[in-house]
C-alpha cells in the first residue's frame, strides 16, 4: 500500500529548496516550479511528491497534467 502524500507548508519548502521566499512565488508565477494548493481560508501547501520532483529536476519539471492518476 503507498503512503499518502503529504501537505507541507512554505518553511518546509524553504528548507528542503534553499529558495527564498520570493524566488519561490516568481518561479511559481513563471511555470517553473510547483504552483501551492488552498487548504484553508488563509493556508497553503504543496504537495511534498511535487517538491521532491522539482528537487530531483528543476531543469526538467513541469506540472503534472490534471488527469494524471500518479501522485
């Protein structure tokens, strides 16, 4: 059985990134990194599966299509 993928918040990011804050949201709004996710009304997160990609390729990530089963 996999595990489930979990919500991590922006310090976490930073930390496993090295990215700053601001370099994170320019390369968001660019398309080239990982886009967050609403968890609440004032939160967000981003999947870790997708940092640990971006991680292993920044070069090569690109967003997963919306009907991709694999998560």
């Amino acid at each position: 059985m996999r595990e489930p993928d979990r919500i991590i918040r922006l310090k976490t990011v930073l930390a496993k990134t090295g990215l700053s804050r601001s370099t994170i949201y320019r390369k968001i709004a660019e398309g080239t990194f990982p886009a967050q996710l609403q968890i609440s009304t004032n939160g967000s997160g981003w999947h870790e599966s997708d940092i640990n990609r971006w991680i292993a390729d920044p070069v090569a990530w690109h967003p997963k299509l919306e009907f991709d089963p694999v998560r």
